[in-house]
C-alpha cells in the first residue's frame, strides 16, 4: 500500500446557500449523495480509501436521522463536522500504517487528498491510480482536467476539459498534516490550484453531473455529445449501478 488516501467531500460546511442546515436541504441532498456520489465511491476497484464528508456544525443530530433511513454506509465513509473528519483522518492514518507493519513501504508524500463534491462521480479506478502514483519531487496538486459533463435530468453528457478544475488531489506527508499543515491555494478557489507544483492526469476521471438540486446548472455542449448507449458505457466506469435518463 504506502499511501493512505482520503476523499474529501464538502456536504453543507461552506457556501451562501441559507437552506444548507435545514432538514429538507439535507435530506435533498442526502439523496443526490446517494443516487450519485456513493455509487461511485462504492464502485472504486480499490476500497483502500476514507472519504469523509464534511458538515457544517449544528446540524448532526438532523444528518443522521436522514442517513438512518437508508442502508448503512460501509465503514470508510463517514459524515462528521470538519473536526470530527481530521479525527477521522488521523485515525485512518494510523490504521494503514499498522497493515505496513510487516511490509513498510515509506513515502515523503504518504497522505493524497482528494477532493469531490456532494454530488460527482470519479472513476472506478480512481483510488487504484492514487496508490499506484508516484509524483515527482515538489509536486503538490495532482490535477484532473479532463472528463464528462452529465446532465442527469435531460439526458446528456459530453466529454469536456477543464484547465483547473474542482477534481484536485492535494500531497501531504501525513505526520505534517496531522500537525496542521495545509496547502494554500494561490487566491483561494479551484481555478487556482494550476498555479501550484502539479501534474496532470491523462485519463477521463471525472463526471461533473448536472441534476435537478444543482444552484449552478452548467450546459452540456453541443459538440461531441454522447448516444445513451455511450453514456450507458460511460456511467458503468463510474458508478456501481448505472441510472440514468
């Protein structure tokens, strides 16, 4: 293994939207978690990863009643204020560093965040390329620029590129993010983050999907758009069960 990888999902723990500590905010959103984003994370080839999904404080008694009318989640993801997910980080940390025990495999760089909205999907090897990775000295950001834009309502996707998008990987060394290290991003932002040490990953990783909760609705362009059979073949590397319109 070597690596210990997280998926750092916000939930409500940012954004001007008023609504977001509401119960009929979480519970919609709560759904599109689980229609979209957790049946990509339940599809990864490779579930040596924790995602943690970050809340905003105040509102776990009202997230977990929700979550307790579906199935339970499996056990490397886990909703918590962004306190209780560097708790759950560092326990992660300790975990895959007692199964090295036998076989240690010591990198500078051994903790890769990566991010992922509520409602987005990577690929199902996703997590397997994160471990197989081995960034070049200095390198901080790992930068995902192409993939689909999916527009779940009507029924279409697109491949798209995106110079800096929000699929961004962040590198640590795990001891000195447990101590408190953060990158900064340069003026803060996603758009930015291209301005750091980064590389890029070649293969179409990412779906940004467009759905009928989404404050921003993007446009899927014209140009080179998918058959259904297409997007059908698309959505099953992403997804553990494929649903679309």
């Amino acid at each position: 293994m070597g690596k210990t990888i997280v998926i750092e999902i916000n939930f409500n723990n940012y954004g001007m939207n008023p609504n977001r500590l509401t119960r009929e905010w979480i519970s919609e959103r709560i759904r599109v978690f689980r229609r979209f984003t957790l049946k990509s994370l339940e599809a990864q080839t490779n579930q040596q990863f924790l995602a943690v999904v970050k809340l905003a404080g105040g509102c776990s008694g009202i997230v977990e009643e929700e979550l307790a009318q579906y199935p339970p989640l499996p056990g490397n993801i886990r909703f918590g204020t962004t306190a209780e997910s560097n708790l759950h980080i560092a326990s992660w940390v300790q975990e895959v560093r007692k199964a090295q025990e036998l076989h240690p495999v010591r990198h500078y760089r051994d903790l890769f965040i990566a991010r992922l909205d509520s409602d987005d999907l990577y690929h199902r090897t996703f997590v397997q390329q994160l471990h197989d990775y081995t960034p070049l000295p200095g390198t901080d950001a790992l930068v995902n620029q192409r993939g689909y834009l999916w527009d779940a309502v009507q029924g279409q996707m697109a491949p798209v590129f995106y110079s800096s998008p929000q699929f961004y990987v962040f590198l640590y060394s795990a001891d000195a993010y447990l101590a408190g290290e953060r990158i900064a991003i340069p003026g803060k932002g996603h758009h930015n983050v291209a301005l750091l040490p980064h590389e890029v990953f070649k293969a179409r990783n990412f779906v940004n999907v467009v759905h009928s909760s989404n404050v921003s609705v993007k446009k899927v362009p014209s140009e080179n758009r998918l058959s259904r059979e297409e997007m059908k073949h698309v959505l099953a590397e992403f997804m553990s069960e494929v649903e679309y319109n």
